[in-house]
C-alpha cells in the first residue's frame, strides 16, 4: 500500500530532490508553497517520472492557510505519514538592522509554524507510526550576523527537532532534521539535492540519529 509524503516549502531545489527519491521508493507524494505557477511544474515533472503527485497553495507563514492545504491534500492522499518541513525565509541581513517584528515574521516560516504543522497532522502520524524530517542548517551551530534571521530559525528549529524527537518517541512517531552545512546546488560533487535527498532517505528508514550534519 502506498504511502503519503507532504512536503511544506516545496520548490524546484531541495524538495524536488526528495519529492523524488520518496515518489521512487513508492510514496504519493504532496507539495505546499505559495506559488501556483512552479507547484504545477513541480507536478507536472513528478507525474513524469511516474510518481503520483498532488499540490496545494499556502504561505507558510500564515496557519490558516497550512491548515487549509494539509487538510486538502489529506482529502486526495489519505493520511499523513511523512511530513517534511522546508519552509525557511532566506535573506542577508545583519541582524543588527533587523527588526522585532520582523524577526518574529520570520520565526513563524523557519520554526513556529513547523511546529504548527506536526501538530496539525499529529494524529495521522500516531496511527501511521510516522516520520517528521526537519531542513536544518549549519548556521544553526556556526552563526554568522550578516545571515541574522536565517541562524536563529535554524538553531530553533534545531532544537525543535531533539525536544520533538523526545516527546514522540513514546507515539512511535519518528523526528529527525539534516543538519545541511554547505550551499546547496544541482552540480555539487556533495551537496546536490539528489545527494541530500538520499540522507533524508536514510533518516527515514533508520528512525535512529535526531540529527545528520553534512
């Protein structure tokens, strides 16, 4: 029986590659961003490839709208049983010029809503026995100030992961993150999505390590 992938932050980088890898293994598999336009390329390309394969549009940043598309992807999919989070809000910024408010916009993408959203689905991953895989960062754990708002979300985000990882475990719910500590790209020898998607995979499967750095 196949399984249900829904991936938070999809796009044509990182999460096509697990889209794939995941559709490959025999998951169904659901995109949530908030761009119709490439979440139908998205699609498109997985149906391609054979993979079936379902969208749905939401800002990351607003709870009302996650709600709303996990809910709708769940009524064509059936029940969660993977969740993965890749939202984040990418910018260079000092984070002496940032503002609160500002700040606290950005935390609701990298981390609060993560949580919003492992909440939302909680029940179908308890039956389901299911995972959450996280997209960490390595500026979680090397900060670096001109990327202010990009390392605080991902060491809360981080630190998400190891207290949902605890506070789980006794659901047989699995929590993991991947650590990614250098630039992702298409062509890298280390760091391509396929690559990374393949660590996500083995997250998956092994239900072991909270985090892998690479």
């Amino acid at each position: 029986m196949s399984k249900n992938l829904i991936i938070i932050g999809a796009g044509p980088g990182l999460s096509k590659g697990i889209a794939e890898k995941f559709g490959k293994e025999g998951f169904r598999v659901g995109l949530i961003s908030r761009n119709s336009e490439k979440l139908e390329r998205e699609v498109a390309g997985l149906k391609n490839m054979g993979i079936t394969a379902f969208c749905a549009i939401a800002d990351a940043s607003d709870k009302k709208q996650i709600a709303k598309a996990l809910q709708n992807l769940r009524e064509k999919m059936g029940k969660v049983n993977t969740l993965v989070y890749n939202a984040a809000v990418l910018k260079r910024k000092n984070i002496m010029d940032e503002t609160t408010e500002v700040l606290l916009d950005d935390l609701k993408v990298s981390v609060i809503n993560a949580l919003f959203a492992v909440q939302t689905v909680y029940e179908d991953l308890k039956e389901n026995q299911g995972t959450v895989l996280l997209t960490g960062g390595g500026l979680a754990i090397n900060p670096n100030p001109e990327l202010g708002s990009v390392c605080l979300g991902k060491a809360a985000l981080r630190n998400l992961a190891f207290q949902l990882n605890e506070t789980l475990k006794s659901k047989n719910i699995y929590v993991g993150i991947v650590t990614i500590c250098d630039q992702i790209k298409e062509d890298s020898s280390t760091h391509s999505p396929k690559i990374l998607a393949d660590i996500f995979w083995q997250l998956q499967e092994n239900r072991s390590e909270v985090e892998i750095k690479h």
